[in-house]
C-alpha cells in the first residue's frame, strides 16, 4: 500500500469511527459521557492531521496522527476499565463511593450529577462496549499510521 493510502485509511478509520459515535448520539439518543467526548478529540484531530499529511511529504504527520490514535485509544482503555469497574473514573461523570456521606450530601451528590454516566455501558457487542471497540480500532489505526511514517 502507498503512503497515501495508508493516510488516507487512517483518516478515514477516524472519521468513520466519529460518523459511527455522532450515529450513537444523534439516531440512536444515546447522549455521550465525559469520557466518550475525551475520545473524540484525538479522532478529530487524526482527521485534520490527515488532510495535513496528504498535503505535506515527511514522516512529522503520520507521526502526529500515530500519536492521536494512541492517545484516543488510551482514553478507550480507561474508559472501558472505568465502565467495568476496575477503577474510578472522574468524580465528574461516576457514581462513585456514598459512604459517610449525610442524606443531604447525598442528595447534593444525586442532584449535580450529570445525565449520563461514564461507568454504565450505553451499549454493546460481543461483550465489549463501545469504548472497547474503540480502543481496539484506534490501536489498528496507530499501527496503520506508522506503516505510513515509515513509507514516508
């Protein structure tokens, strides 16, 4: 494959991933959590990256758009860890401990909490969550990125 195939199928891995998550939220009313926006970002960023790379020769953005889908694939490993469990999320968007806590925190607890939650898993497939997948996607995209460093 050519190094302009390689971008343009990470770019577009990213942009068919934001399409599928913006689907989610926008056909199927499932509002997306704090740490599902926290995905996003690196995604957007592939894509910009992306664009940049087929414009310019040189390994800097593939090298950039590698590390942006580490980075969101970082965050879906947390965020899967998070909705399994494993450890807290931010205080932000999960239940959290309410011992110790008096009927009226726990009710100002209750009342400042946002609608969606990032330790409930909105939706899945064989086992693994939306956040899962993406996390396995993005390592594919990285490893894409960097055939496409290399090839530079």
């Amino acid at each position: 494959m050519t190094r302009k195939m390689l971008i343009l199928f990470s770019a577009g891995g990213s942009a068919a991933l934001m399409l599928g998550a913006l689907g989610f939220q926008y056909i199927g009313e499932m509002p997306p959590c704090k740490l599902c926006y926290w995905q996003r970002y690196p995604h957007i960023a592939a894509i910009v990256i992306g664009v940049l790379a087929l414009a310019f020769s040189g390994r800097v953005f593939p090298a950039f758009g590698a590390l942006a889908a580490l980075s969101t694939a970082l965050v879906g490993g947390y965020h899967s860890g998070v909705e399994r469990m494993w450890w807290e999320g931010p205080t932000s968007c999960t239940s959290g401990s309410v011992g110790g806590l008096s009927a009226d925190d726990l009710m100002a607890q209750i009342m400042s909490a946002p609608l969606v939650r990032c330790d409930d898993i909105a939706w899945e497939m064989l086992g693994l969550s939306m956040a899962s997948w993406n996390m396995l996607a993005s390592l594919g995209l990285c490893v894409v990125w960097v055939m496409a460093m290399k090839r530079s």
